[in-house]
C-alpha cells in the first residue's frame, strides 16, 4: 500500500521538508511513480530500486514505514 504513503505523504503542509524514499522494486513502480506526479510530490518522492542491503537507507531515515496489508511474519 504505497500508493497510500504517497497520498499520506502528499497531505503534509507545504512548508515541512520531507523526503520519501521507497526502497524496492516491482510491477507497481510505473504507478507509483505516476501517482506521486498525480499528486505533484513527485520531486519528493525518490524510489532506490531493490536494494541488497536496505539498512544503511532505513539508518539515515527519520522513521521508517512497512504499509503492508498483510505480514507473514509479526515485527
């Protein structure tokens, strides 16, 4: 559920700085990089790919997000 931290995201006051990183890859990233123009955050929104080790992004974060509807594994 990206597409709902992109909207989440979009709905900040204009004068906070944010930047939101999504790290992976997948069949959904055309529409994810389309809705984040929809919604003109695109110059916000930065999408890493798949990355082998994802730690060094998620330590440089100030939070992080895990949007999944369903997890197999509790965290």
């Amino acid at each position: 559920r990206l597409d709902t931290v992109i909207e989440a995201a979009s709905l900040l006051p204009k004068h906070i700085d944010w930047a939101l990183i999504i790290v992976g890859d997948g069949p959904e990233m055309t529409n994810l990089k389309n809705h984040a123009k929809a919604l003109r955050v695109d110059d916000r929104v930065f999408f890493l790919k798949w990355q082998d080790n994802p730690l060094p992004a998620v330590k440089r974060s100030s939070f992080y997000v895990i949007s999944s509807e369903y997890e197999g594994f509790s965290n």
